[in-house]
C-alpha cells in the first residue's frame, strides 16, 4: 500500500499552495519527528492550528529523524507518518525535510506564525528570528505532561519484558 494524501507536498509545492492561500489568512507552521503519534501529539498539533487559520507541518524524513533521535529512530517509516498527519482535520498542510532543522521550509514558506513544543524555549526555536523579522509571532507551547514518544516506546518494551 501506498501512503499518499492530497496535504503531504514537497517544498515547491506547498510553496505554491501557501501562496495561493495565503492572502487573508494566519499560516502557522511547526515541525518534528512525530514518530508514534500520540494525544500529546494531537493536542499541540490542535493547540497550534487555533493560533491560524491555516497549519503547515513540517516533518523531519527518516534519515534526519535517525541522526537526532539515534538508529533504533524512526519506529515509523516517513510516508507513514506523513499519512497519519496529513489525515488529522487540524492540518493543512505536511512537507517532509531533510536537513537536521527545518529553517530551509521555514524560509520558505514565511510563516506568520511558528509553533513548537515547551521543551523548546522560544529563543532556541529555529527560524524564529526569520519569523520575528517578519513581524510574526514565535509561541512555544507547553506540553502534555507524561506524554512523548520515548515514554511510548519504554512503555511498550517494558510490557514486553513481563
């Protein structure tokens, strides 16, 4: 089976697609691995599609994903992934890259508004000084607490072991 969805574009595509949508609207954009998707996950991609109107979410591909997370990383193949996020309603839009940050697609599409995680403090979030030149906004939004995917995964090889 094939994973595609009409929302996974490459980067010259969703270029295009923002540009044409753009007028009028708050583009909101954030990245990650989104490895094992969970409600952690759901309710930040949730929390940041509100900040906009539209959602772009840039995902790191599985060579970038091995390099930050390690080689057992990803659990899940790319396409996979970007299938399951491009089938949530809250986003808009899913781009894959390759590179370890994202700040090429950042620079790309020029959101107004750039979203990640209260694990990142917003001066380390990568493209926010691009953004804030911009006159955008960069929000680093708090966690769910006890939710990630390294907490899944001890999870599940611990149950494995009883």
């Amino acid at each position: 089976m094939t994973f595609e969805h009409d929302k996974i574009l490459g980067r010259v595509a969703l270029a295009a697609a923002v540009a044409q949508v753009r007028p009028g609207r708050t583009v909101v954009f954030t990245n990650g691995c989104f490895d094992l998707l969970h409600a952690g996950h759901a309710d930040l991609l949730a929390r940041a599609r509100a900040l906009g109107d539209l959602l772009v979410v840039g995902l790191n591909d599985d060579a970038s994903v091995a390099r930050l997370k390690g080689p057992s990383r990803p659990v899940t193949p790319e396409a996979q992934r970007a299938f399951v996020l491009a089938s949530l309603a809250c986003v808009d839009y899913v781009s894959l890259f390759a590179e370890d940050t994202p700040l090429e697609l950042i620079l790309t599409i020029q959101p107004d508004v750039l979203v990640k995680g209260g694990d990142w403090p917003v001066a380390a979030i990568v493209g926010g000084e691009a953004v804030a030149a911009r006159g955008g906004k960069v929000v680093s939004l708090p966690l769910t607490p006890g939710l990630s995917t390294t907490a899944v995964i001890e999870r599940i090889l611990e149950r494995g072991r009883a």
